[in-house]
C-alpha cells in the first residue's frame, strides 16, 4: 500500500494521473475513486469529503495563488508544511495523501 500511495501521490503532483490509473486508488483502497477524481479535476467539496473520512478533526489552512499560480494548502493539525498544487482542491487532495503517507509510514498496515 505504501508504494502505491507514493505512485499516487507521484501522479497527482504531475499532473500525469488520468483514469487509467484508477488501479492505484484500488491498491490503496482508502479513497473513493470519483471522489478522487472530482478533487484531482477541482472539486472542493470532494476534496472536503476526503478530508472528512481520513482526516476527521484535523484542522486545514488554504492559501491563495503564488505568483507560480500554485495553491498552498496546510495541515498544521498534523504538523504538515504547505502543499502546493495547480488548484486549490487539488492541492488539498495532495496534503491528505501525503498525511496518510505519513501516517502509514508511522504505522504500517
């Protein structure tokens, strides 16, 4: 699971993940396949529904575009640096795959 996490968090910071790589979501098996992909594509209100199921509690900080056009967002509930990403959803979708990255790290399954 760990490396399939790590491939998924690769493909989502590139940009290079597409349904062809929906495999990954069943090998990680924590996050809901369209939910995924509507956070990917945008959708804040994915992105929020993910957080709820694997981060519940855990307090968030969105910040506006750099000058690179990138979306910062924060987890410092969980002591996370700011994640960045080319919409704010899917900067959001990168800090809570990262935290349970994290998280998995920590405690292995």
């Amino acid at each position: 699971m760990i490396d399939a996490m790590k491939r998924l968090i690769e493909a989502t910071e590139s940009g290079t993940w597409d349904e062809s790589w929906r495999w990954l979501l069943d090998n990680v098996g924590i996050i809901d396949p369209q939910r995924f992909s509507d956070a990917y594509l945008g959708s804040l209100d994915a992105a929020k529904a993910i957080h709820d199921a694997l981060l519940p509690g855990c307090r968030i900080e969105l910040f506006g575009p750099t000058a690179q056009g990138l979306y910062g967002v924060g987890l410092p509930t969980l002591g996370q640096d700011m994640v960045f990403g080319p919409n704010p959803a899917r900067a959001w979708l990168l800090a809570i795959l990262r935290a349970k990255l994290a998280q998995t790290d920590q405690d292995p399954l």
